[in-house]
C-alpha cells in the first residue's frame, strides 16, 4: 500500500498565550523522530481495549481553561546618591562673607584697679575706648563619614581699640576661629529631608590688645556677635538640604518603576511587569562626599508572553514607611508553554515515516497504515487528546478506515526537566469502518520497544540555554532615565499541566535587584 504524506490540522485553541511562546516550547517537544514516534506508539500500545462497544464514539471534549501565571511579590533596592557639592555650593551662597562688623564707643577697655603706691592704695580709673571692627569667613568646607555631615566655617577677626584712654589712637587685635556644625539627617514622611543641627566654635587666638602692660580683651564682644552667625547657620543649614534634591530623585524613580522588563527579546518575547506598592527608608551612609539613601521598593512582578504589555497606571508617591530594606529579592515566573498546533506537524511527519514499515498485530499479521491526519489538543481532567484519522489493512483483508482518540497526562517532578506520559488511553473511536482492527493496532506489542524509550525525554539543556537568555536580558536594563539591574541566583521549575491553551510549565526564578537612578543626558 502506498504512502502519503500525512496532513496535520490545525485545532483551533485560543490565540493568547500559548501562541507567543510556542518556540521556547520547542524545548519540551523537538522535532525529534524518536520522541514524537515513542510518544505516539506509547499512546498506541499502552491503551487497553475491551472492546468496541465501550469505546465512545465521539472526540474528547476540548479544554477551555487558560494559562493564568500568579503575579509574584518582590522587593528591590532603590540607592539614591546626593553629591554635597551641590549643598556645599549653596550655603557658600547663602553665608555672607562678612559676617558682622562692630563700632561701639565709649566702652570700657580696662576696668578701674587698686594699685599700691609707695604707702598709699590708690584706685586707677576706668579706661575707655571706641571698639571697632570685622568679622569675615573663608570657604566652606562639607565632610561626611557615617551619619554625619560636618560644616566647618573658618573666621578671621580683626578689631581695634581706638582713642585708648586718651593716650593710643588705636590698636588693632587680629584672631582666628573655627565654627563646626554637625548636622545629622533624617527623612519626614513626605520624604522632604530633615535635620538636627549641633554648632560649637573656638577661637584658636582669642582677640586683644596689650595696653600698659595690661591685656584688653574684645572675646566676650565678638561671641556676641557670633552667636548670631551660628543661629543664621543653624536656619540656613536645613533650608538648604534641598539643595541635595533628595525628594525630587525619590520621586522620579518611584514613577519610573512603573514599567515593563523584557526577560527575553523572541521565540517567544517575555515580559515582566513591575507595579510598585510601597516604599521603605532604612537610613542613609555618607562617604566621598555623598549622601547615601537606602530605600526599599516592594512590588508587584507579572510575567506577560508576546507583546510589550501597557506600563500600569502610576500611582502618588506612598508615605515614607521606616523599614530597614534588606537584600533586594526579585521573583519572577516564567511560562513555558508548548502550543499543540505545534506538535500536530512533528507527530504527522513522524507518523509517515513509521508507516513505511508494517506493523505486526497479533492474531493478524502485518499490517499496512496510512496516517492522513494528526489532531492535539488540551482536554479536560489535565489532559491531551490525540486523534489520529488513519486507514489500515491486513495483506487480503478489507482496509479499515476511521479516527482513534487517545488521551494522556503529562508529568514531571518538581525541578525535573523529564517528561513521561502516563494514563495512556483510548478516549473514543470516530466515524470508523473496521474499527476492530484499529483496536487491535492501537493495542499492538510490535511497538512496545519504543515505549520505553519515549515515556523519559530530558530537555535540561533546552532549559539552561533558555535560563541564559533571561539572565543576559535582566543583568543590566536601562528603562528611560532608570537601569534595573538584576542577577538570577536560583531557578525551579513546577510540574506540566496541560491546558486548553497548550502544555505548560511552571518555571520560577529568583535574584537579587537594584533599581537606579540614570537619566539620560540630553544630546546637543
């Protein structure tokens, strides 16, 4: 009997899904003639008929359950850098160079003192004088280690005592002294930064004069003046903490989070979509003039197959939640799916090419096949349905012609990349002539050499070139003006389920992720 080329026809499950990611299915049925022929003949041999009478007479009914993959929870990490330059700059502007300046006359420079006399105490009166002067600063130096900035502001003084009792003109004092703030930051629940400020100063040479003999001291004049230089510090230090634009980047990379990563770019493309839900602040370093924030995001993580699904709709900034963020830990889910369109092809070529040999049928002899048409599809109870509409015929016998129903269940173990059919079972005979033969083909032992070495078919390396693919897609992605950067440290895989949309399995992964803040400069 002379063979044809079998035809596949196509079933018709949903278009979604299953279609898009029908190529990274390849890696659980390949176009391999041994697979496809063993998976078919295990089908074939296994069933155990008891007679056409039990057998329904109709297909299978078809699956219409689809592949719904739960959206995974992850936390990231969110760095923000502030460069102090920017503060340094600002208070530089902000703090006068000159300070205050004095011109008090009539103050009193030495105060009356007894003085003995040959034998008399006499009482010296008091010396007055016209104090004048000024107070400048240098530049502004910032520091930062731990969890403090450090201002210090140098002051250089020079005052003079004129009209010094009638006797000097003047006499002019010069000193120096240091003003050191420390500041300590801290973030409100608008994320508006705050801080506590601790100044303190020393002269390094307190200013005087030497008159007669006698030191004039201008210390306490000058701390009175000072004291109103460290309170105008004290206000402007806070105030200008704005300058480290600390909300402005906060916000900027919460509304930029709202997005989607590709994880592999085709065959098929997947997607993962990140839907902040909450925001934590878990303190902050300074070290080489920076400020560091540590900031926690907590997200919602969806896996999409095909095209670029739309960003979710942004959400306002959430209220600072004081929460020490930890390691970034990101899960995503991947759905392997085969799509059965796919499978009915490899099944019919592989069919065609057995044919060309007789099958030996107990109680019959050889027999001779055509297999015309291949069908697949999910079914219910978790499922596939296989029918092959064949003819058949015995050497001097009648040909038989019709349609055989087969179903089986996929399975794996958790974290196992081998797949075995089990349950194998003759489901329903359609528009059949001679269907005892058919029975008795579908039922051959000729065939059971192939069973064994089809049941088992190991796809690990199909599942780690695939696992490369996303780890290269994720290591480093620039989205706009963020870069999620991403290592897989663990991947697992759950166990196949057959569905109205194709066999699917449950492949999860597991990393570490930072999301930072990038922004693309503009281009001249």
């Amino acid at each position: 009997m002379k063979n044809t080329t079998a035809r596949a026809t196509v079933s018709t499950p949903s278009r979604s899904i299953a279609e898009a990611a029908g190529q990274i299915a390849g890696a659980f049925f390949r176009e391999n003639e041994l697979s496809s022929v063993s998976i078919v003949s295990a089908l074939l041999c296994v069933a155990c008929l008891s007679g056409c009478d039990r057998t329904p007479r109709e297909a299978p009914p078809r699956a219409t359950d689809t592949i719904s993959v739960p959206p995974q929870t992850s936390t990231m990490n969110v760095p923000i850098v502030a460069d102090m330059d920017k503060l340094a700059a600002s208070l530089e502007q902000a703090v006068p160079r000159r300070l205050w300046s004095i011109d008090k006359p009539g103050q009193t420079c030495l105060p009356p003192k007894k003085v003995k006399i040959l034998f008399a105490k006499i009482k010296t009166p008091a010396i007055q004088c016209r104090i004048t002067g000024t107070v400048v600063r240098g530049p502004l130096v910032l520091e930062g280690s731990g969890k403090t900035i450090i201002v210090t502001m140098p002051l250089h003084a020079a005052i003079s005592a004129r009209d010094v009792g009638g006797v000097l003109s003047r006499e002019t004092a010069e000193a120096d002294a240091r003003v050191r703030a420390v500041v300590r930051l801290d973030i409100a629940r608008d994320w508006s930064p705050r801080a506590t400020v601790s100044i303190a100063y020393d002269w390094t040479d307190e200013p005087h004069v030497d008159f007669l003999g006698q030191r004039i001291e201008f210390t306490s004049k000058a701390d009175a003046k000072l004291a109103g230089v460290v309170e105008r510090l004290e206000r402007s230090l806070p105030q200008e903490l704005g300058r480290l634009q600390l909300r402005e980047q906060i916000a900027q990379v919460w509304g930029s989070a709202f997005t989607s990563v590709q994880l592999n770019r085709a065959n098929p493309p997947v997607w993962m979509r990140i839907t902040p839900r909450q925001l934590s602040y878990g303190g902050y370093t300074i070290s080489r003039n920076r400020v560091n924030l540590a900031l926690g995001m907590t997200a919602g993580t969806e896996t999409f197959v095909g095209d670029r699904p739309p960003d979710p709709q942004r959400q306002p900034l959430p209220a600072m939640s004081r929460t020490q963020p930890g390691p970034g830990r990101i899960l995503f889910a991947i759905p392997v799916i085969a799509d059965y369109r796919q499978l009915e092809p490899v099944l019919a070529k592989a069919l065609v090419k057995r044919s060309r040999r007789p099958f030996e049928v107990p109680g019959v002899g050889a027999v001779r096949a055509q297999f015309h048409q291949v069908t697949v599809y999910g079914t219910t109870g978790d499922k596939i349905a296989v029918g092959l509409r064949f003819s058949a015929a015995a050497e001097g016998g009648e040909p038989a012609q019709g349609t055989i129903w087969l179903t089986a269940t996929p399975r794996n173990a958790v974290n196992d990349r081998r797949v075995a059919f089990d349950d194998l079972t003759v489901a329903g005979v359609a528009d059949s002539v001679g269907t005892s033969l058919l029975l008795k083909l579908a039922n051959t032992p000729g065939i059971s050499g192939t069973v064994s070495a089809a049941l088992t078919q190991n796809f690990e390396k199909d599942f780690d070139k695939l696992i490369g693919k996303i780890t290269r897609a994720i290591d480093e992605k620039r989205i706009g003006d963020i870069i999620v950067r991403a290592r897989v440290t663990d991947v697992r895989t759950g166990q196949l389920k057959a569905a109205g949309q194709g066999v699917y399995l449950p492949v999860w992964g597991r990393g570490t992720a930072t999301i930072s803040l990038a922004p693309v400069r503009a281009r001249n």
